[in-house]
C-alpha cells in the first residue's frame, strides 16, 4: 500500500502538470476561433470541463456519504468531505469563469438563467455542508447529519444538467445547440475540448487524492493522540 501511495505520489502530479500544459497550449495556440462569439468562446474549454468535475465531486460526495451511513467507515467519510472541499473549488470557478464568458456575449455578469441560478444553488448547499462538518467538528454524528445533506445536494446535479430543456433558458446546452448541430464542429476543437477534460479530471483526482491523505494522516495523529491520553485518564 505504502508502495502504491508513493508511486500515486511521483506519477500523478508530473501527469497533471504536463497534460494541463499540453491543454492551455491548445486552447491558447491550436484552437481556432469561434467565428460567432470569437475568442471569449476559449474559455469554454475551461468552463465546461470545471463544471463537469463540479459533478463528479458532488456525486461523489453522494455515493461516499451513503457508504458512511451504511458501513459507519471512516475512509469513507473523509472522502466524502474531501470530494466535498474540492468540488466547491471547482463549483466556485465555475461561476467565475461563467460570468466572464456571459458579459461580453449575453451583455451581462449575471442574470437568473434557470441553469445559473441552480448551480448557485449547488454551491450554497455544500457551502452549507462544509459549515455544518466544521461546526460540528469531528465527531460521528455532526458526520451523519452532514452525510445526509451531501447525499440530498446531489438532487440538484440533474436539475442543473436538465434545466435548459426544462425552462426558458438563454444557456446553452453544453455541447449541442438546440437545432441539433454539434457545437465543436471543428475537429481541433473536439480534440482540445477532450484533452481539457482528461487535464482536470486528472487535477480532480490529484487535489481529491491530496485533501484525502491529509485527512487519513490527521485522523491517525488524533487516533495517536486519544491512546496516549488514555492511559493518564484512567488514572
């Protein structure tokens, strides 16, 4: 296992550093530019990959808190917080770089579009999670009662991803424009588009794996802690 943690350890921020590389390069330097939105149309390929991992952190959070619930495994709460820590990093860009994309296109910052509107949302919830893990601190059942609320947020994950076939909406579906068309018709386009999403799929699971062993390290101090204490208490 300690074997495994190294090589992760060694391998994967190297893969990060030079897949994001090789990514803003093609943003910055291969990519043509859309003939309609022009160059602001680049940072597409930061927005949607962001967002996308902003669903896969959140689901995860889900998926973990239910093992927890279920198995009352510590690995399993800590990683649902640790995919809850970075996900709101992700979540938080996305509604950064969605409004500087929006202003010179929608002539806006903001404007309560169905789609930005429950992304907001999303955020509130795990801001609100967060809160309630470091409000409660570490024991079990400030740990449950935030389990419950990561796995209720994840409800809006589909709703975000839904809402501009549900309601008027000026936002975009992600990749097909409501006539039907691919909106990456450009095979260069299509390319950089999928080597940002393995580039922060792959920072997703760095930072995820980072705050992860942060956590399984601090629990074994405290463990560490409570055994040398105990000894003095029972004197």
């Amino acid at each position: 296992m300690q074997a495994v943690r190294k090589s992760v350890e060694t391998v994967l921020p190297w893969l990060t550093l030079v897949t994001m590389a090789v990514a803003i390069y093609m943003v910055f330097v291969k990519v043509p530019t859309d003939k309609f939105q022009g160059i602001v149309q680049r940072i597409f390929y930061f927005h949607v990959p962001l967002a996308m991992m902003t669903f896969v952190a959140f689901g995860l959070v889900a998926v973990a808190s239910i093992f927890f619930l279920w198995r009352g495994s510590r690995f399993w709460d800590r990683l649902a917080h640790s995919a809850a820590e970075v996900g709101m990093v992700f979540c938080t860009l996305v509604l950064v770089t969605g409004p500087i994309w929006a202003r010179p296109i929608w002539g806006t910052w903001w404007t309560w579009d169905a789609r930005l509107t429950t992304t907001l949302i999303l955020w509130l919830i795990y801001a609100a999670y967060l809160m309630l893990r470091t409000m409660s601190g570490s024991g079990d059942e400030g740990a449950r009662y935030a389990a419950v609320l990561g796995i209720v947020g994840a409800i809006d994950i589909p709703i975000i991803n839904r809402s501009v076939y549900w309601w008027r909406t000026i936002h975009p579906a992600v990749l097909i424009t409501r006539q039907g068309g691919s909106g990456l018709g450009d095979p260069r386009m299509q390319a950089t588009f999928a080597v940002c999403m393995v580039a922060f799929l792959l920072l997703f699971v760095w930072l995820l794996y980072v705050r992860h062993e942060s956590g399984r390290l601090r629990d074994a101090v405290e463990d560490l802690r409570q055994q040398v204490l105990a000894p003095e208490q029972q004197r």
